[in-house]
C-alpha cells in the first residue's frame, strides 16, 4: 500500500540506480558487442561492490549522456537478480531512434510521443525503419542501493523469449521478489544475401534461468523457502535419498500407501533387483545363515532378493520399507548392501512391509 496520493498524468515509478548493458562504443564510435555485461551509473560505490563479485575494473565513462557516470565491464557473464512481482519488470515498444533521439515510439497501434496512431508500418524491424526495443527492470540484490537496474536490448529472439520467461519464474515461485540469473549469452545467425552469400552474424543475447536450482524442485519448493542468492554458489540437487525421504513425507501426508510412492514419484527409482546383486548379497554369508533359507523368524538376503523380485518390487519401494523400519532412508544403490547388513528378523520385518508372503518358502535364485 502506496502513502502517496497519485496524481492524474503522472505514472509512480521505482528509481533507477544504473543500466546493464551489453555492448560499448567502439574508438571511431562503431557499436561493439562485449560477452559480458557493462554496468553503468553515477553512483561510483555500487560500481566498486559490483567489481568485488563479479569482477573488472571501475572506470570513468567519457562522452557519457550525463557528467559523473562510471562504468565497469565485468568479468562475470551472468549476474544475480530479483524480479519484483509488485511491479511492471518488462515493457516493449516499436522505436525509431536519430541523432540519440527517440522519434518514434509505438506499440502497434499508437504512437506515443505524438499520441497518433503508430506509423512504423509493415517495414518495422527492416534497416532504417522501427526496431523492437524489450526493456527489463530488475534488482540486483547483492550490490548496495535502494532502486532497479534495466537492461535495454534489441532483436527478436529478446522481445519473444524475456517476457515469457518472466511470466514462466513468476508462476513457479508465489513469493513477492522471484531470484533469478541474468546471463549473457553468445548467439549466431546465417543469412543468405542478395547476391547468393552466406554471411554469419554474431551477436550477444541476454537469457533468464532459475538460481541453481531445477523446475522440479521450484514446483516442489512452492510455498518454502528456496534457496536465497548470499554465497554465489550454484545449489547442488538433491541425493536419491533425500528425494525418496521427501516423497515418502508427502505421501505419508495425503495417507496414502507406502507402496504407491515408487508409481506417483516424479523422480523414478524403479530398478530391479539383478542376478548379480543377488549374487552380491550371497558372497558373504553370516557364519549362521542359510542360503536362501526362511524360518518362522526371518529370512536370507537372497530369500529377500528373490521375493521382491517375484513380487515386482522396486529398489525404490524397499529404500521407502527401510525408513519405515526406522533407519536412515538408502540411495537405490545402496539398497543391497543394507539388505545384506541386516539380520533375518529385520528382513522378515521387512518383507512385511512390502507384503511379501515370506513364510512360504523360496527356491534358491
């Protein structure tokens, strides 16, 4: 909730501490694309926080538009940043830009600077007609300073893919200020002219992802805390299992069998016992067990092994019976080493678990 009255005429905005872009001047004033991002602005102190993370050296900006602006080139092709959800983070507009004037300013249907309707035409996009200008307004929330960054940039590829990106990280995260990584990155195009030649052209583009961290897990994630943007470091996805205790967390919320987990699971663990682990879990038989053998107490890895498999039993499902029984929650692979740990009790207690007719005897696998 705004404190301030707004005025008629007049649209509240955010202030702006510096522009991202991503390319300079070259020395005969030449456009020169950069594989990084040039921050610009009059506050030197941001510039110097921003050259401690992400690397480059702060320098005066000569023949800048205003006095007393700074620049710095960073060593870094992507930058972290928070997408404000409160306010309008993109905008576009059909521009004709001379002389470092802007004559026109259209959205396809009016022009804005006369306030006529827009007369860009069918041209747009051709030389020396309108070019599609996409605008993006962010905060960089790891350098000082109360205000937004944007980042003006050009092209096609820029106009269809940002705006929907923006929308995309929006949906998946409901908090008000949505992190995200800003990249630069380097792209090619072929055309082939009028007289029959093929020419490259290479460009940089800019590109929006998610802060280390999978779609999977922002949908997962979705009301929780995620992983804020403070050390830099790309967050590492989680072990097996942490995922199969965390799904049997959520199947155990909705009540629903244990056994249903492996089926529901976005993530699938079903892989089934080999002949070769089987034959894993017999190379080091404890001095009283027999193989294969079942008693009226319990049962042998290999009696384990073989009902699971007879019963269709995933190593999935068996890590879930684990945790069930109270111990720590296995990785798929390390199922039959922590099977073959076990006395036969635990493994009868076990195959009850999963529902195993264990006391009717198994042949030998």
């Amino acid at each position: 909730m705004t404190l301030a009255v707004p005025v008629e005429g007049i649209t509240p905005r955010v202030q702006e501490i510096g522009r991202i872009r991503m390319g300079e001047r070259g020395p005969k004033g030449a456009p020169v694309k950069l594989k990084t991002f040039r921050l610009t602005s009059n506050d030197r102190r941001v510039l110097d926080a921003a050259a401690t993370l992400y690397g480059g050296a702060v320098r005066q900006w000569d023949g800048a538009p205003d006095e007393g602006m700074w620049q710095l080139t960073t060593a870094a092709a992507e930058l972290d940043i928070l997408i404000p959800r409160s306010l309008r983070s993109v905008t576009q507009a059909w521009e004709l830009w001379q002389g470092g004037t802007c004559e026109r300013r259209c959205d396809g249907r009016t022009e804005a600077i006369s306030g006529g309707p827009c007369i860009c035409g069918s041209a747009r996009g051709d030389e020396g007609s309108c070019d599609i200008v996409t605008r993006l307004s962010v905060i960089l929330p790891r350098l000082p300073g109360l205000g937004l960054w944007r980042l003006d940039t050009g092209g096609w590829h820029a106009a269809s893919t940002i705006p929907s990106t923006i929308d995309l990280l929006l949906a998946l995260d409901p908090r008000p200020m949505v992190p995200a990584v800003l990249r630069a990155v380097q792209g090619s195009s072929k055309v082939r002219e009028s007289t029959g030649k093929v020419t490259t052209h290479r460009f940089v583009r800019p590109m929006l992802d998610a802060p280390g961290i999978t779609i999977g897990q922002l949908v997962g994630s979705a009301g929780t805390d995620a992983p804020q943007l403070e050390s830099g470091e790309r967050a590492q996805p989680p072990t097996a299992a942490e995922r199969v205790a965390r799904q049997r967390a959520e199947i155990e919320a909705r009540e629903a069998p244990a056994a249903e987990v492996a089926e529901t699971s976005a993530t699938p663990l079903a892989v089934e016992f080999s002949g070769a682990e089987i034959a894993e879990a017999l190379s080091e038989p404890a001095a009283d067990e027999i193989v294969g053998e079942v008693t009226p107490s319990g049962l042998s890895a290999v009696a384990l092994a073989s009902l699971a498999r007879q019963a269709g039993r995933t190593k999935g499902q068996l890590a879930l019976a684990i945790g069930a029984l109270g111990q720590p929650v296995p990785a798929p692979t390390e199922v039959t080493a922590v099977v073959t740990a076990m006395s036969d009790e635990e493994r009868g207690r076990l195959a009850d678990e999963l529902n195993l007719d264990w006391r009717t005897p198994v042949q030998d696998a």
